[in-house]
C-alpha cells in the first residue's frame, strides 16, 4: 500500500494563538484518498486555525484537490482560517493552473504560514515560471487544404498561408489526402465540413497512427462525436461564415502549441499495468523515465505526469473500479518534438463531452463545490488534465484518451 502519514500537534503564535499543525507525507491516489478523505472530514470538527503542511507530499490526485478545495470553504464559512504551506514548484504551479490558488491561502514555509494567522503581511508563495521562446513564422510549413470549392474557397484561404512563405497543397478527396500526407511532410491540415469525403479524412487523421499527430482545423457546423470513435475539439473548429483573421489566429494557436515539422517517430513502448493500488505510481514512473530518455524538457516534465498519473488513476478507479483481475493499457509514444501517450481500460466508457465541455467552461472550483453540495467526490481531473496537456482526446466509448505535450527539440 502507498505511503500516507499525517504527522499532528498543536503551535502556539507569537501572539499566542492556539493553531491546529499538520504535516503530510506521501503519495494521494486512488489508493489512499479514503484515509485522506477521512483525515480532511476529522479536521472539520477543529475550531482552531489549521496549518498543513505539503513539502513531503509527492502526488495530490485531482480527488484530494476537490477534498481540498471544499474544507477550505467549509471552513472558512464558519470562520476559521486554514493554510497551507511547502508546496512544491510543480504543485503551485498545477494548483494555479486549474484555479485553486483563488480560494486556497498558500505560503512558502510553516513560520510565514503563522505569521499569516497572526494576522501579518505574508507574501503568498508563488511558482516560478520558465520562458519558453515563441515560435516564429508559425505559416512556414506545408499546409494541405482539402477543399470542396478549390477554385474560390481555396485559393482566397491559400493567399493566407501563401502570403507566409508556406508550402500549400490542394486536395478533394480521402485518396488524395492521404497521397499528400504520405509523400509530404504536412504540418496542418485545413478539412472543409462540406466536403463528401470529410468524415473519413477525420477518421483518417485521428485514428491512424502515422498521421494522428497532425495539426487538424475543421470548416463548417458538424457533429463533434463520431460513430467512429474520434472527437473534433472545439479548438479545432472553425464555424461558417468567418473572416480570414479568424482562422488565421486559430490555425496560428494551433501551430505553436504542436510545433514546426512532422513529428518524427522515435519509439512507441506498451505496458499493461495490473489495476491494483500501485498502478497508478508504477504508470507514473514508467512514462517519466521515457520521458527522459527522449529529451522532455524538464520544466514541462512534471506538470505533465501530473496529468499522466491522474488518467491512470481514472481509469483504475472508474474504468476498472479496482478490480485486481482487470488491467489498464498504457502505450508511449515519442516523437522528436512532443509525446503522445494513450491509456486504455476495461470498462464501459462515459460521456465524456459533458466532462470536456464542463472542463472548458474554466470555473473548476465552482464545479467540485456543486459535485461537493451532491455528496459526490472529485470533479477537477478533466481540468486539471486539460491544463496541462496540448491535446486531452478521448474515443468512444470513452474508456480511451489520449494525452499529448508538445515541446521545442532544441528545449
């Protein structure tokens, strides 16, 4: 069983206020979060001012954020203040990301933390942040539109890319897409919603392998969920009519975030992790040393595997529902400038679209309160992993998503 203490007494302030002390060590998951929910529930009944301690914790599941995020309020409803103090860089930076930073108090060490409740001036803790340096000449690149109307819609969008110095290829059907990507080093694929063939170059782009990785910008009102197991997300939709500057600015997003060049292929590794209380950390670290072994920046590593640890955490609690004899499928693939890695379990799938579009409406913390006031646990693990991931897809019938990071080679 993983690790989790909770070391407990009492501190006096310099202005001798009497202060509930916490320190908590290990590892928050699936397989701990009941004793840590039972913990959290005890600390309700205190009337003194808590402190708690974060600096020997090593992963906090979206679950015990949710838990988190509710004491703090709870608390705070009958008067009493909480705050917690020695998060890691990582962690703030997780906690910030997702909104929790607007309700939690956090300072940087256990001496400012009771200066805090003494009512002093404290400076709240804070990450720090590492420039990434921003791609330029975004259009210089390969574009391939796969317009209905070439002649008029396509030429007045190639003027665009053309304007950039980009390469911009024409095609009209699945046959002449997949001729372009396989003999062109395409960075994005700009698809017409009006097009015969658009729900198989969809199919075409999500589910195969060689070109799942490619930059995808739909045209036109269409359905976002296809019988075929792939999902068109809404950051990869365009809606008729538009201005040229709207799908320029989408398609500029597009490209930085995924990065220049074909991703090159570069190892693709496959585990299948027994669903037990150690799934979720052995998952972690098996994709972290892959990770490495393939360049991943290093101030993206962590955030990332945040996202990665929570997914196979989903998928043995709510996929699996820690059954022992069930396994969840993790398969890694890397590239020279980013990594994919899917997570597959036996269960029945979900509706994910409800918890992707509830993840985009950015008010995490409202959601977990309104899943709290339910009697139901958690909330935040669809936000949390679409904060820190490039891409968060998942396929029909929702027991498979995939999680992809890009980055800069040279990083």
């Amino acid at each position: 069983m993983p690790v989790l203490d909770f070391d407990e007494k009492y501190l006096v302030t310099q202005k001798n206020t009497r202060v509930k002390y916490v320190r908590i060590s290990g590892i928050v998951s699936s397989a701990t979060i009941e004793r840590f929910e039972k913990f959290i529930s005890n600390l309700r009944n205190h009337s003194e001012p808590v402190v708690i301690g974060f600096s020997e914790v090593e992963y906090l599941n979206s679950s015990a954020l949710s838990l988190l995020a509710d004491f703090i309020m709870g608390m705070r409803e009958k008067g009493n203040k909480v705050v917690f103090f020695g998060f890691h860089n990582d962690a703030l930076r997780l906690v910030q990301m997702i909104g929790l930073d607007k309700i939690f108090n956090l300072i940087a060490t256990c001496e400012q933390a009771l200066e805090y409740i003494d009512g002093e001036k404290v400076d709240l803790a804070s990450y720090e942040e590492k420039e990434v340096a921003c791609v330029e000449n975004l259009f210089h690149g390969v574009v391939l539109l796969a317009i209905r109307d070439q002649e008029k819609t396509g030429r007045f969008i190639a003027r665009l890319f053309e304007s950039e110095n980009s390469r911009v290829i024409f095609a009209d059907s699945l046959v002449c897409v997949r001729e372009a990507l396989s003999f062109n080093r395409v960075n994005i694929v700009i698809l017409d919603g009006d097009l015969p063939d658009y729900h198989e170059i969809c199919k075409e782009i999500k589910l195969n392998p060689q070109s799942s990785v490619t930059s995808l910008i739909c045209l036109g009102d269409f359905i976002e969920k296809s019988d075929d197991g792939y999902i068109v997300l809404p950051d990869e939709q365009v809606s008729e009519p538009f201005e040229l500057h709207e799908l320029s600015a989408v398609v500029r997003s597009e490209l930085k975030r995924s990065g220049l060049g074909k991703k090159v292929y570069d190892r693709e590794i496959k585990i299948e992790l027994r669903c037990d209380e150690y799934a979720c950390e052995n998952g972690g670290r098996i994709s972290e040393r892959l990770a490495k072994l393939c360049n991943f920046p290093h101030h993206l590593r962590d955030s990332f595997f945040f996202a990665v640890r929570e997914a196979i955490d989903n998928a043995c609690v709510h996929g699996n529902h820690l059954q022992p004899d069930t396994v969840v499928e993790v398969l890694i693939v890397s590239y020279v400038n980013g990594i994919e890695i899917t997570i597959v379990d036996e269960g029945e799938g979900f509706n994910c679209e409800k918890w992707l579009q509830l993840a985009q409406q950015h008010d995490p913390v409202s959601h977990a309160k309104i899943r709290s006031e339910e009697g139901l646990r958690g909330g935040l693990g669809i936000s949390l992993m679409s904060r820190f991931c490039d891409k968060l897809e998942y396929f029909k019938p929702g027991n498979i998503v995939k999680l992809t990071k890009f980055f800069d080679a040279e990083e």
